[in-house]
C-alpha cells in the first residue's frame, strides 16, 4: 500500500510553522490561559465576598472571560496563519504593555515583569520575516462548486 502524498504547500508560504509562531502561539494561549483564570477567580468571589460595586464585579468578570476567550481564537487562527490575526496580536500585547509599565512603577516588579517581557517578546517575534510570511493568509480554503 502506498503512503498519502503530502499536501503541496500553498504558493507563498513554508510547508512547516515556523519556531517564531509557535512562540507567539503559545504566549497567547499562555496568556488566555492566565486571564480565564482570573476570570474564575472573580466569579468565585462574587460569591463568597461582598463586592464594593456588584455591577463593577459583573463588568471586570465578564471583560476578563471575554478577552480570554478572544485570545484562544487569535492564538489558533494565528498559528493557522490567518492575515488579520497579527493586528488583535499587536494590540492586546500593547495593552498588556500598557498594564505593565505602572504596575513596575508601583513597584511590583514581579508581576510587572510577568506583565511585560512576554508581550515584548511577542513583539519582537509578531514583526519577523518568517511570521509575516506565515501569516498571509485571508481566507478558508477555496469553495468548491
């Protein structure tokens, strides 16, 4: 019996992922990880302590859940090699920067660093030659008729 022949790669792009995305890929999944985590946290709380504003609680809990969810689809899409994935990267790791610069300031260098060296790294990576070329795709695969 003869082996399945491998799918030709698509014009353009490399028949492996590159080391590079699957960082990235990783860093997402890590990071959606961290704040469905969190977002747990919040709704154990709601009910085991009294909140100083509920509807604030409700508010921070579902934002959590949300971008949580929100960065396991770019994570996935992006290690499919979608196109649009690279600018829901950019930002959520520019808002992750945005967190973490006052929170070193304040002191807690920690978690600041925790806020702060995976986005830089993700950063850097989002803007190499090898994930730019992996992550031209615009679409699904073409309809067939």
């Amino acid at each position: 019996m003869s082996r399945p022949q491998n799918p030709q790669p698509q014009a353009g792009r490399p028949a492996s992922v590159p080391p590079a995305v699957i960082a990235i890929s990783a860093v997402l999944i890590l990071e959606a990880a961290a704040l469905l985590v969190l977002a747990g946290w919040f709704v154990y709380n709601l009910f085991t302590a009294t909140p100083a504003s509920m509807g604030g609680a409700v508010f921070t809990t579902v934002l959590l859940a949300a971008a949580g969810v929100w960065l396991l689809i770019l994570g996935h899409f992006f290690f499919r090699g979608f196109r649009w994935t690279r600018a829901g990267v950019l930002v959520f790791q520019l808002f992750a920067i945005v967190i973490a610069v006052p929170t070193l300031q304040g002191g807690v260098i920690v978690a600041g660093l925790f806020l702060l060296l995976p986005p830089a790294a993700v950063l850097l990576l989002l803007f190499s030659k090898p994930v730019v070329q992996h992550t031209n795709r615009v679409s699904g695969e073409p309809k067939a008729l």
